[in-house]
C-alpha cells in the first residue's frame, strides 16, 4: 500500500471529497491506494473486514461458491463503487460471508476499520455518503439478483456479453464464466451461444468471442422475453 496522495481521486468521488470536516479529510489523508491485478482475492469467506474500500478504477468481483462447486456471481464492484459486504461487515462487525475476486487491474481508497469508524462517529456528512453508497448498492444486488430469478437466460446472456465488451468487438471470456455471471449451467450458456452463431451475431472461439451483431444483442438484451 502507498499514501493516496497521486490520483485524482476526488474525480472519482466528488461527494467525499467535498465533506468539509476535519475528521474525514485527515481520515483520508491517512488512507492508502491498494493496486491489485487480476486473479489477485480481495478477501476470502471468513475473512474479518479490516478496510472500508472504494474502488477508483477496475472490476472486482463479489461471488459465492456452492457446495457442488459453482461459481454465483452476486456482483460488480466498479469505478465509483463501495463494496455492500464491506460496509455491512464494517458496520456488523461481521465476518465476510463470500470472497472477492478482481478482474480487471484495479486501483481502490482503502480506509483503516478504525480511522473509518472514528470519522463516521464524528461526521454527519459521511455518514450520508456511507449510507446512500450502501442504499445504492443494495438496490444494484437486489436488481440483479430479480434479473438471475425472473430474467430469461436469452436477456442475462445478451447483457453480460454486452457488459464484458471492451469496445473492440472481442472479449475474452469462457463459458463458464457467464454461466457464473447469468446464474445458469455452462451446458445452458453454451446452447445459447451457438444459437447466437448460427444467426450471425457471434462467433465462437477458444476462451474469447467475437461479437458481430450489437445491435441484435442490445435488442435482445432490452426485450421482455
């Protein structure tokens, strides 16, 4: 960890960085940049919280592992974001009830367990912040969590396909891993996918895609079917 000091952070979080009270700017002061590259584990289940994070740039991803051995992606944390088990176990005193994996190279706020609850003892202002973070990301979970319970597979994949797309047209995933991020069965994605080939919109390849069709995507990602 190094001091926050090289970033524009405040870029990334207007809203903590114009709290005015003395106690949050010097726990911000005080706080570090964690770097952390892809694979690395962010916590583990069981894990004791010692941190309140804030990612500044990347994706970490949040995720169960059942007893038969799959992945259940239960969400992104991404530019802007505060972690929900993070602050919930900050706040519970709780252990993590999951683990946190990163997926892209990321860049995160890291406030120390006390500095953090020194700071939110004090100030009003970042109480508000904490906790309409908090709201916001609950309301994210449990919008996803309606998505793997009511959405169609056909919906869930076309949008996380259209969310992994870097811009390039490719993107580098397997299907295990959507069948992680849509709640299904890797047999379930891979049908779907080579339905979506042999109707031009992609096309399959060993570990990555190639999407050809967005639009024919992004309609089925918006349809109510």
């Amino acid at each position: 960890m190094t001091n926050l000091m090289t970033t524009d952070w405040q870029s990334v979080l207007p809203e903590l960085a114009a709290i005015e009270d003395p106690e949050v700017k010097r726990c911000v002061a005080a706080a570090s940049r964690v770097t952390l590259e892809p694979g690395t584990y962010v916590f583990h289940i069981g894990d004791p919280c010692e941190a309140y994070l804030l990612v500044l740039a990347g994706d970490v991803r949040v995720q169960l592992i059942t007893e038969t051995g799959r992945v259940a992606v239960l969400y992104h944390v991404r530019q802007g974001d505060s972690c929900v088990l993070t602050t919930s176990c900050l706040l519970g005193g709780a252990r993590y009830p999951a683990e946190a994996v990163v997926e892209a190279p990321t860049q995160a706020l890291a406030i120390n367990n006390v500095n953090f609850h020194t700071a939110l003892d004090a100030s009003a202002a970042l109480r508000r912040f904490v906790f309409a973070n908090l709201g916001q990301r609950f309301a994210d979970v449990i919008a996803r969590m309606e998505q793997v319970a009511f959405g169609s597979v056909d919906r869930r994949l076309a949008r996380a396909l259209l969310r992994t797309e870097p811009g390039q047209g490719t993107i580098d995933v397997t299907h295990d891993e959507l069948a992680s991020e849509t709640g299904t069965a890797r047999e379930v994605v891979s049908r779907h996918l080579k339905r979506y080939e042999e109707q031009g919109w992609l096309q399959l390849g060993r570990g990555h895609i190639k999407l050809l069709d967005l639009a024919a995507l992004e309609n089925l990602a918006d349809s109510d079917s």
